[in-house]
C-alpha cells in the first residue's frame, strides 16, 4: 500500500513523505486507544438474578440475565469455586432476559457466572457476576486479560476491507463511470479489490474469535466461521464479496457491462456497511441505515476515484482532461450528501457535545473530524485553485494536482484507521441507553422479600422502587417502609428515606440523590406490626 502511494505522488515531495510518516503515526496511536477501550458495545446487562455478590443459603435453580435490548448468547459458562468451568448449555431467551438452567447442585463458595452475548449491531458484549453459597470464599480466577493479537488483526481486517470497499469498488466505479476509455490505475484497483476478497472472509474469523474469547490459533476451527456468520456481520460481511465480486467482474468483463457491473457494486458498498455495526443498530433505523448506505456510497465515489485520477494525471494520458473534468463536477453534490449523512449520524450517535471528549468514541471522531477539515479543505483548494488550470493544459498545475491528490489518498487511508478503531468502542448514545437502566436487586429473607430498583442506576437524583413480599413469596402489607444506603467507605452517612405507597402495590422514594458510584449496602426497614420490625439487606453497585 505505501509503495503504490509512492508511486502515485511526486518522488520528491518530501513535505508528503513527511505526512505519510504523521499519518502513520496517529494511526498506530489511535489504535492503541481504541484497543485500551471496554469491550462492551450496544447492549448493556441491566437485571441480573442472582444479583451480583449476592449470597444465597442455596443454590438457585436458574439463573437470568436481562439487557437493554435483545441478545443472543454465545458461551455461558459456570466457574467453581475451584475454578472448574462448567458450559451452560440450557437457556431461553424472553424479550430481553436470558435464563439459564443450572445443570447441577452446586456446593458452598463463591462462583463466577460467565457470559458472552451478541447485540444487534454484531458485536460481542461480554462480563460475569460472582455469587456464594452459604458464605463467601476466595473467588476463582477468571482471565479478562485483552488479546492484542486478535484485536490487532481485527482492526488491521477492518482497515483492509475499507480499502477493498471504498478504494477498490470505488475505483471500479471510477474507471467504469468517469475514466471514459482510459484504463490507467486499473491495476491499483484490482490490488485494492484482491485485498478486500481476503480481508473480508479473514475479518468473518475474526468476528467469530472475537465473539466466543477465542485466540487467534483457533482460527480454523468451523465453530468459530459459524459463529461469525450468524452474527449481523456476516451479512455485512456476504454483501463485501458480492460488491467485490461485481467491480472485479466489470475490470476483467466485457466493457458493454462494465458500467452496470460497477454500479451494483456501489450499491453492494453501502449495503454491506448498512448490514450491521454501531450507526446501523441505532434508532430509528429507517433514518440511520438509508444514512449508512448513502454515506458508504458517497466515500466510495469520492475515495475510489483518487487514484485514478492521480495516475491518469501524472501520467498525462489521454482523457485524463476529460476524468478530471468529469470528477470535478460530480464531486460537489456528492460531498455535500456524504458530510450531511455524516453529520445526522454523528449527531444520533454522540448526543451531547460533553460525550465528544468524554467517550473514547467521541475522541476518535474529534480525530477523524480533524482528517476531514484536512481533506476538504484540501479538496476545494483542488476544486477552485488548481482543476480549472489543470483542465487547460497547465503543465506544471497537474504536477501539484497529482501531489495534492497523493496526500488526500493518505488522508483517506487514516480515516479508514480511526473508523476501524469504533468497532472497539461504545457509541455514547449506548452508554447513554445503558446508563439510563435501572439496576435492580432481589433481597431475600426467611421473615420477607422485596424486589427493589433503582432509576436511573447511575450516581445522581434517582427514584426507588420497592415490591415487599412475604419470605415464601406471598403478600405482605408492610406498615412503614423505609429504604437505607449506606456506603461506609466512602465516609458518607447512611441515606434514610421512608418510602410512600403510591397506589400500584409498590413502595416509592423519590427525590433521592445518590452522591458517588460504586457498591452501596441497600437496607430495607419493612414494619409489620406495631411491635415487630424486618429488616433486609444486600450489595447493590451504582454506575458512574
């Protein structure tokens, strides 16, 4: 890739190799960011039963877990208290709650619940809660140690990809549509296209890796190629051979089809990135996925046509005038849908101007906006400084046409970096949606119960809510109920709201303010008679 950049720009343009030299830079630095990031992604755990760090006097008979949004598991497993995994073979899946059969008795300890999901947009979330029986001991060790192998080929596939999709398809499109008879950069293309046709099937592995915490050696084991396939990736992934598939054919194919040929596998570029990922999954998606196609559509028109371009100026081949002239009065209305698109999904995806340094996905698009103001302004210093001199004949124009050209084509290349660095990092809109969940616990007791839930379960004014039931599940008509946090490490007093009975069998505090995150100790004073007073608790863990 760097040697045909070379090739394209001027080989004494050393302010472009300097650039090449930041870009690469940045590049490596920004995946390093991406990679140090959670790996969660669209769906968030919410509800879990047992609560985690609950201690149960038995073992319960199943196990649930409940997401912001519907998932599909992946590997749940069951670590013993001595580090016996035990896989989890027997769930359902109701709406948003995912319940597991215990397989077994399981003896006094502490045990990890381990779980692996996949959320609507294709990627992996995954986590565990700990729970004992009868008391709680040294808990197990589970590795959440990050594979950089895996996350490193995974990025470096995605980058791949982009350039098949946008540099290799697009470039098709380009000699098919704007180059007229001219053929100069048809072998670029086609080396773009070939990378794309491995990177994609490459990356369906890797997704599959990525979704069940397999290393890279597992790679060529069916499990995994399935896996992948039935995430929403693997369309994504279906569409990416088939828009490959098409430009390829229009290079090699009977020019009559080449433009036809071309013109499917656009669609197949803004299809395939519309198929899944962070934008796709977002609400409404009857805005965000047309958003996605026309947005994926518009990089391939504009990226793909650079190279081309480039060779056909610098090489001064015929029609190279006419490609320029074509390009040029394209390009307007192209950018001006490609930044719109961009700008709703931004918007949809960021929310607030705070999450833009606050998240390390709004970092990455504070970068990636910086390439940009970059490469557009670049771009219409080509547009009206450089294009009009450059269609006469200048020359000397052409020259620092093809130069500009060559550091816009290493401008795209760092986009394609930082745009690969989101798959490892959750839009704000979804921490925002997870943030926005309650967190709820069960506390049980042989005297009573109650089922409480805290809204929203982040640190800040929140709302309680409290169904108290008797011990074997029955109704139970409290006199007084009052709700107690207490966070002792902290050195922060104990919170003691009485709670109000609204109407709708169950007890509320409102207007409660909880000052920092972490794991709080919840108390609930449940009086039952004039002379006899229940009082339950257990660990409840408040999010930033």
């Amino acid at each position: 890739m760097t040697a045909i950049s070379s090739r394209m720009v001027d080989t004494n343009g050393k302010r472009v190799g300097r650039i090449a030299g930041g870009l690469l830079a940045v590049l490596m630095a920004l995946m390093v960011m991406a990679s140090t990031s959670p790996a969660v992604a669209h769906a968030a755990l919410i509800k879990t039963d047992p609560a985690d760090g609950a201690v149960l006097a038995q073992a319960p008979a199943q196990f649930s877990l409940t997401f912001s949004e519907p998932v599909s598991p992946l590997v749940l497993t069951l670590v013993k208290p001595d580090g016996t995994p035990v896989a989890l073979t027997s769930f359902r899946l109701t709406d948003q709650t995912l319940e597991i059969d215990n397989p077994q008795a399981l003896k006094s300890g502490t045990h990890v619940l381990s779980w692996r999901v996949i959320s609507a947009d294709g990627h992996p979330v995954g986590g565990s809660l700990l729970f004992s029986i009868g008391a709680p001991t040294e808990p197990p060790v589970v590795s959440e140690a990050v594979d950089w192998p895996l996350r490193s080929s995974i990025w470096i596939g995605k980058v791949f990809l982009y350039i098949g999709l946008f540099l290799g398809v697009g470039g098709a499109f380009a000699l098919a549509w704007l180059a007229g008879n001219g053929r100069v950069g048809q072998r670029f293309v086609t080396a773009a296209i070939l990378c794309g046709l491995v990177a994609a099937p490459l990356s369906l592995g890797f997704q599959g890796l990525d979704a069940l915490g397999a290393p890279l050696s597992h790679l060529a084991q069916p499990v995994i190629w399935r896996t992948g396939l039935g995430t929403s990736f693997g369309w994504t992934v279906l569409v990416a051979l088939t828009a490959l598939g098409l430009a390829l054919l229009s290079l090699a194919g009977p020019r009559v089809l080449a433009r036809p040929l071309a013109l499917a596998g656009l669609a197949g570029v803004g299809v395939a990135l519309a198929a899944s990922g962070h934008a796709s999954a977002a609400e409404p998606q009857w805005l965000t996925r047309p958003l996605v196609f026309v947005h994926g559509i518009g990089i391939a028109f504009w990226a793909g046509a650079l190279v081309p371009l480039g060779f056909a100026l610098k090489r001064q081949a015929a029609g190279a005038v006419a490609f320029l002239r074509r390009f040029s009065s394209a390009i307007l209305p192209v950018v001006a849908v490609l930044a719109a698109a961009g700008v709703v999904i931004a918007v949809i995806q960021v929310q607030t101007t705070s999450a833009l340094v606050g998240t390390a996905y709004g970092r990455l698009l504070l970068v990636k906006l910086a390439l940009l103001v970059f490469l557009f302004t670049l771009a219409a210093v080509n547009r009206w400084k450089l294009t009009a001199s450059a269609e006469a004949g200048a020359t000397e124009v052409q020259r620092r046409l093809t130069r500009s050209i060559g550091v816009e084509i290493l401008i795209v290349l760092a986009i394609f970096g930082v745009a690969a660095g989101w798959r490892f990092t959750p839009p704000p809109r979804a921490l925002a949606i997870a943030a926005a969940q309650p967190v709820s616990v069960h506390i049980h007791a042989l005297e009573a119960m109650a089922d409480l839930s805290i809204t929203p379960g982040h640190a800040g004014p929140v709302a309680a809510s409290m169904i108290i039931m008797t011990g074997d599940f029955g109704p139970l008509d409290a006199k007084e109920v009052t709700l107690v946090l207490s966070k002792p490490d902290s050195g922060i007093e104990p919170l003691k709201r009485a709670a109000t009975k609204p109407g709708d069998g169950s007890w509320r505090v409102d207007n409660l303010v909880i000052p920092v995150p972490g794991r709080w100790t919840v108390r609930i004073d449940i009086l039952v008679s004039d002379f006899k007073m229940v009082k339950i608790e257990a660990p409840v863990d408040i999010r930033p």
